[in-house]
C-alpha cells in the first residue's frame, strides 16, 4: 500500500467516524452553537462539504479551481466564513446529504490519482498525500468542534499521526503566516501515540524541542486547545514561540481557544 492509499483510507475513516456523530442529530441541533465563535455545528459541516468540494475541482477541473482561488484572494479574511455561512442556511438533512457525497466524490477523485500528481491548492500545490492528509486534518479538527458541542469525548486513534505531521511540516508556514522569519534550525518533536509508542520529528540532537502527548499536540496545532490544556512542552526560546503561534491550517493566523481553567486536557482523553 503506498503513502497516498494509507492517507485515503485514514481520510476515510475519519470521515466516517464524524458521519457517527452528526448523521443520527435531531435538525434542531444542528443550530447549537459551536466553540469556533459564531460557528454552529451546521457552519462546521457546511465548511468541510466547502473546502472538500474545492478539494475535488483542484483534482479533476484545475480551471475551475483557479477561479475560487481569485475570490478567496478578493476577500482573504472572509471567504472561509462565507463559505460556512452559504452552506449553513441549507436544511440539515440536505447539508448532510451534501456533504457525505462530496467526500465521497472526493475520495474517488484521489484514489485515481498517481501519487506523484501535484495539486493546485491556497498559495501552494499538493500531492495526493498531502491533499488527503489536509482534509483528513481538517475533518478531524472540526469534528472535534462538534463532539466538544455534543458532550463527546472521543478516543484517539493513530490517524492523528497525519495531524501531528502536518503540524511539525507547517512550522514555517505558522511564521510566514504572521510575517515572521523562522528559525534556522530544525526542532526536535517527540510525542507520545495513542496506544503506545512515540511519534519522532526532527533531529535527535536538535537544541529547541518539544515533547508531550501527540493528542495535545495536534489540538494545539489545529487551535483547538489552549497551551495552558494539554501536555505538551518546549525546551528552548525558539520553541516555546512556536507553540504560541502554532497552525496546521492553510490561511490568515487563527485567533485559538481561551484557557479552560482545567488544565491538562489530554488527561481526561
């Protein structure tokens, strides 16, 4: 099995896993709002069903994907939220609809493709591992949004290997992002799998490191956890600010989360 094909089925099966979570929901619940501000769990889906569907053009009509990229570029700041707010408004049981089919139109669009096939995508290119590594990302991110809406706490799974990778990969993204130069040197990044083990990053002997529990790690690189609620820790100046600004997502700096107040999140995974 190539790279490509082990991201797929992990894609898969994440999306899966969320489609367990919301495909049973009342329509009335959709509406509950969610901790990405201004966001219910409708705008979460809404957006996944968005950017899968920009995913799916970038792969099968380059054309058309070029276009959604000059009106992303005409409002930088807004065509996300847009986006989720378009899709938001359809009923629920359509949104769901929507959003299992074009997954699924996505998936069978990549598995056609040769692991080698670069992608067009926001300000870069993508091969076909890395386009299905940033949906399964994406789709693991904002479904933890939704099950922190519905009281959910979910196990991790290894396939947060391809989140915490996509973190310590977008380093120097996090600084350009916020007009920063990044650091010369590699950092070292050991976490702790679900299930045992260590996920490595880096080399050994690398000054700045970070280490911790990879399920507080990829929280804090999706912005999905404050620092102050997951194990996770630097050793050197260069580090410590780059858990600060850390971001596994394309697009302008996020705003993160509030602490808890509770600490040591993961603790409780």
């Amino acid at each position: 099995m190539s790279d490509a094909d082990a991201v797929l089925a992990d894609l898969k099966a994440e999306g899966d896993a969320l489609d367990a979570l919301v495909g049973g929901l009342a329509p009335g619940r959709w509406a509950e709002p969610t901790p990405a501000a201004g966001w219910t769990i409708a705008h979460q889906i809404g957006h996944l069903a968005w950017t899968d569907r920009q995913a799916l053009l970038s792969a099968t009509d380059p054309g058309a994907f070029q276009e959604a990229v000059q009106r992303a570029l005409a409002a930088p700041e807004t065509f996300v939220d847009e986006g989720a707010e378009a899709a938001a408004q359809a009923p629920p049981a359509e949104l769901l609809t929507r959003w299992r089919a074009g997954r699924d139109e996505l998936y069978e669009a990549l598995a056609t493709r040769t692991t080698g096939d670069k992608m067009p995508w926001f300000a870069t290119s993508m091969s076909t591992a890395s386009m299905a590594t940033g949906r399964l990302m994406e789709t693991w991110a904002h479904g933890q949004d939704i099950a922190d809406t519905l009281g959910v706490a979910r196990e991790p799974t290894a396939r947060l290997r391809h989140v915490a990778r996509i973190g310590v990969r977008a380093r120097n993204f996090a600084y350009a992002a916020r007009g920063l130069t990044p650091p010369a040197e590699e950092f070292r990044v050991e976490l702790r799998a679900p299930g045992g083990g260590t996920w490595t990053y880096g080399p050994q002997d690398a000054a700045q490191r970070v280490t911790g529990d990879a399920l507080g790690f990829c929280l804090l690189v999706t912005q999905r956890a404050h620092r102050d609620d997951v194990d996770v820790r630097a050793e050197g100046a260069d580090a410590e600010h780059w858990l600060g600004i850390a971001q596994a997502f394309a697009g302008p700096p996020g705003k993160g989360r509030e602490p808890s107040g509770r600490g040591g999140r993961e603790s409780a995974r």
